[in-house]
C-alpha cells in the first residue's frame, strides 16, 4: 500500500481492482448528499456518470459472450444486469458499506445496507473509475464484477412480475395481486415493504427502494419459494 493511503479506502480498491491516481474520486463516489457540503461534492453526479459507463460496458460485454443472441435477447441482458439490485449486489460484494460516508441521520436509519442507496454508490465508483482512468479501466472493473452475474445458469430474464404473472395464468389463477404493507425511511430515500397475494397460496413479502423494486422482489421470492417446493415434491 502506499504510504499515507487512507487504509479503508486501499482495502476497497483492492477488492474493485483498480487503484486510483485520484483517490478523492473514489472518495467523492462513497459521500451521501447528506454526508457533504452541497450536492456537487457529493456520489450524485458520480452516479449519473456511471450508470452511462455501465449500460455501454455491460453491452460490450454482452456482445462478445453472446455472439449469436438477438438484439431483443441481448437487451433483456443488459436489462437485468444493469438493474439497482444488481448493481447493489455488486456493491455489497465490494463491501462498500463501512467505506461509505453518511450523515447522522442517515447511518442511524440503515444507510449503508439500503439496496437503492448501494446501488448509486456502485454507479458512482464506476463513473469516478472512468474518469481516473478512462474507459478500459472503468470497463475491466465491471467485467470483473459483474461477468459471473452475466452468465448465471437458468437465469430468467424476464422481469419477476412478468413471470409470477404468466406462472398464475398457466394454472388457470386469477392475476396476483400486490399491496403496500409498509413504507420507511425519509422522502428522498424510502423503503417500501409489499406483499403479492396470489389466490391459493401464502401471501409472499418483498421490500425495496420503490414500490415497484418490492413487488419484483415480492414476484421472486414467491416465485423462488413454490419452485422449492416442487422440487422437494420431486424427490
């Protein structure tokens, strides 16, 4: 490590795989708005940057590995890669969490485990890469941390909803039904807890950064729970 570098944040670019020429940018990346003295020194910008750097690498990415898929197969790709949960995933992979820079308020209420909030911040540490060290760079992180999400075996990639949806109507069911249970957190960072009830079976929770990340998340673990069971009515 070199001398002088803040410990924490060399440990993180050892996990990203990139050291920065310019460590306040990795910096700026993990700072919460309410963490900084105005909205410029804080991820925001960071972010807006990166989500641009991650849709055109993942689609690089994609490209090579599926050379014989359609535009339409491929964008479903690029759909589910890019989404905040995945990129949250990413995030807690990096282990971004006791890295990040919070306000107060914002720590106290579970800041650094909020699945949108983690997603920004990987977003803004891809969009700071490029920036230190331009387009390879910024490219090799994201093949590195996202290429074994790309090929996961089985992976559907439609949307959960979607998928619930056409799971009921196969079994001649009316369509699930989602609704709000719960709802936390401030204005600009709420967290909403959904429940799917599909007609026959136990309503299922799901929670999320907006009310339509809980119901997919709901659709999943419905959808992830009844496939368990067959499977165990299989054996």
């Amino acid at each position: 490590m070199t001398r002088g570098r803040d410990e924490a944040l060399a440990a993180l670019e050892a996990r990203i795989g990139y050291e920065f020429a310019d460590l306040a940018l990795l910096a700026r990346a993990l700072t919460h708005v309410s963490a900084s003295s105005s909205r410029r020194d804080s991820y925001e910008r960071l972010e807006f940057l990166g989500d641009r750097v991650l849709g055109v690498a993942v689609a690089h990415m994609l490209y090579d590995a599926f050379p014989n898929e359609t535009e339409g197969e491929l964008s479903r790709r690029l759909a589910a890669l890019v989404r905040k949960e995945t990129c949250a995933e990413v995030a807690e992979a990096w282990g971004v969490g006791p890295a990040m820079r919070l306000g107060e308020g914002e720590a106290q209420t579970g800041g650094r485990g909020k699945r949108a909030l983690l997603g920004d911040i990987c977003e803004a540490i891809i969009g700071a890469t490029f920036l230190d060290g331009g387009a390879i760079a910024a490219e090799r992180i994201v093949r590195k941390a996202f290429s074994e999400r790309m090929g996961a075996s089985g992976q559907d990639l439609r949307d959960a909803k979607t998928a619930l949806q056409e799971w009921a109507q196969a079994r001649g069911l009316a369509t699930p039904r989602y609704q709000i249970v719960g709802r936390s957190g401030p204005d600009h960072a709420p967290f909403f807890e959904v429940a799917v009830d599909v007609k026959g079976f136990d309503v299922t929770p799901g929670s999320g950064a907006s009310k339509r990340a809980a119901e997919q998340a709901a659709a999943a673990a419905f959808l992830a729970r009844e496939d368990a069971a067959a499977g165990k009515d299989e054996t």
